[in-house]
C-alpha cells in the first residue's frame, strides 16, 4: 500500500494519499505513512489534518512505550517539516519514556527516542539517549538472555541511525553500536564498525586527499563510504576523483555521471572548491582525452586565470583532434585574453597545435 500512497503523493493527489493510509489497520503503519505523507505536503490545511490523524493514532494506542514510540515519530516528522512544535512532542515522548515501570521496555522506549532524534538531525541528544538505553538495560534485573537480545536490538538500532547520519558525528554512533557488540561477543561486527570509525576520522584529518589514497589502493568501497563525513566543498572534490578511477577502470558511464553530479552540487549548493585541486584533477581527465569532462570541471572554477590555463589546454585538445569549430568555441571562454590571443592564433595556424 505504501507504494500506492508514494504514487499519490508524487502526483500531488494528497487526499488520495491520506485516504489510502487511513486504511491501514496496524497503528504504527498507519501513523508511519500518515508521517510520509506530512513530509512532502505544503498547504497548511493538509499538515493541520495530517497531523489531526496522527493525534489520533496516538490517542488509540495503550501501551505507554507504543505513545512514546508514536510521539516521538510525530516529533521528528514536525521538525524534518521546518516545525519547531516538534521538540514539544519529542519532551511528551520522553515523560513518557520515564514513567515506564519495566526496565527493557524503558530502554526500548530510550533507544526509540534517540532514533527519531538522530533523523530530526539531533545527534547530540540522540546519542546521549542511547547512552542512558544502553545503561538502562545493563542495570536491569531482567534475565541475561533478555537483556543480551535487546543490546542486539538497540546496537542495530543505533548502526541504523549511524548510517543515516551524514556528518562526523557518526564516528560516534559506530563506536558506541561497536562496544554494545563487543559486549554481547558479536567481535566481527564490533571490528567492521571501528573500521567505519576509523575512516571517519581519516576523512576529518585528511579531507579527500584521503579519497585519493584509498583509490590508489583499489579501494573504491572505503573511497565512496567517507565522502558523507568531508566538508560540502571536499565531496566536489572527492566525486571527481572517484569518477576519474572509474573512467581509468572502464567505467566511463558511470564516472561522467559523478562529474555532472559533482558540478550540480556546485551549481545547486553555490559551492567552490579549491580551484588549484580543480585545475589538477581537469588535466588528469585531459590526459586521459576526456575533454569533455574537463570542460564541465573547469566551469566549476572560480579563479579565471586558472580556468583560462585549463581552457587554454582543452581548446588545443579540441584542435588536435581536428574539431576547430569546438576548440575556437572554448578558446573564446578564456578570460586572459593574451592566452586566448595565442590560443586562437595557434588554432588557425594549425601546425603548431598541441604543442606546448
């Protein structure tokens, strides 16, 4: 059903779409879809009535840990919106939570509150309160195979909201999912987390020098996994160099599409990497005779004088090749207009083309 209610909503038809979720007989899906549907909705109208339904589902579930789940949900899906009205709900989540008289379902009712937290972008709290699950469940008196099977649960849970974190900040969830793993004798899931850790922290120390270390090794996987954790500024970067791997590797489709990729964030983000890593990485692709995708880089750029030298190169290319329409095109993009000047005589010379 929540394919059909996905269609509604990407047609606009969001009274469809709410009537569809209105369906939904189990509490917690009905609550999830009405939260989707919230999400891409505008007019207040609709929010007003959404959020009218959601109350509601609250108000039918009897269990305190399913209303705390429930209006912590609601508290994520009013902040992901742009409403501040969505930490009241996250505070109503969390009386909730500490009235709960059972230990594994307070811990459970924790580790819920840190997840939602984690989406609404509150890492912070979120980790704090994963924290106090964790500790909740250890101090328990429950029987040891209860506790172990919710430790397994809650560092799943908290691997899940490491992966959704887009920010260094993830460093820490993996730790801390990696000691709970450590704790229940899970060593091999502890260790692949203290490695994602760790290439978090190489990714702060280094930026996306890192990216190019881990592709001289062949390590795609571990290039494309820190991306998320560079500045906006270093992914530019990264994306580009992970695309001229791929294009060296006879992947040339899919590392033209991360360079376009990489010039809509710059476009889109008004983003500017470091021009002089630009020029760089567009001779690597020049070399190579991927002259159009050094064309896309230096556009990219925001220092003339080194766009005109990168410009400069790809025109002669364009030459060499014989397309002269299209060297002449790129040669009148040059700023400095002695090197356009020589650029342009060097074209109509013809014997001089290419050389450098």
């Amino acid at each position: 059903m929540m394919e059909d209610i996905s269609d509604f909503v990407e047609r606009g038809d969001f009274g469809s779409a709410l009537e569809l979720a209105l369906r939904i007989k189990d509490p917690f899906s009905k609550l999830e879809a009405l939260s989707y549907i919230y999400l891409y909705v505008e007019e207040v109208k609709y929010m007003e009535a959404l959020l009218g339904r959601m109350l509601e589902v609250v108000d039918s579930l009897k269990e305190l840990l399913d209303k705390a789940r429930a209006l912590a949900l609601i508290g994520y899906t009013l902040l992901a919106s742009g409403d501040s009205k969505g930490d009241y709900f996250f505070k109503k989540a969390h009386q909730l939570v500490r009235s709960i008289d059972y230990s594994l379902w307070r811990a459970d009712g924790y580790a819920y509150l840190a997840y939602y937290m984690a989406l609404s972008g509150k890492h912070s709290d979120a980790f704090y309160y994963y924290n106090v699950a964790y500790e909740t469940a250890t101090r328990s008196s429950e029987p040891y195979s209860k506790v172990l099977s919710f430790l397994y649960t809650l560092a799943q849970r908290i691997v899940e909201s490491a992966d959704k974190v887009r920010s260094p900040e993830a460093r820490d969830f993996y730790e801390l999912a990696a000691g709970i793993y450590e704790d229940i004798r899970r060593n091999l899931s502890a260790q692949e987390l203290k490695k994602k850790a760790s290439l978090i922290e190489l990714a702060v120390e280094h930026g996306s020098k890192v990216v190019s270390d881990f592709l001289e090794k062949r390590d795609l996987e571990s290039a494309v996994f820190v991306i998320k954790y560079l500045p906006e500024e270093e992914k530019i970067l990264a994306l580009l160099e992970i695309a001229y791997w791929l294009v060296l590797h006879d992947k040339k489709g899919l590392g033209n599409n991360l360079v376009e990729e990489a010039f809509r964030m710059a476009a889109e983000r008004k983003l500017q990497p470091e021009d002089e890593s630009l020029r760089d990485i567009a001779f690597k692709f020049l070399k190579i005779g991927q002259l159009k995708e050094a064309l896309t880089i230096a556009a990219i750029m925001d220092d003339r004088e080194l766009a005109s030298q990168v410009f400069a190169r790809i025109a002669l290319a364009y030459a060499k090749r014989g397309d002269k329409l299209k060297a002449v095109t790129v040669a009148e993009a040059i700023s400095n207009e002695s090197v356009k000047k020589e650029v342009l005589k060097a074209i109509e010379g013809g014997s001089d083309v290419g050389h450098e």
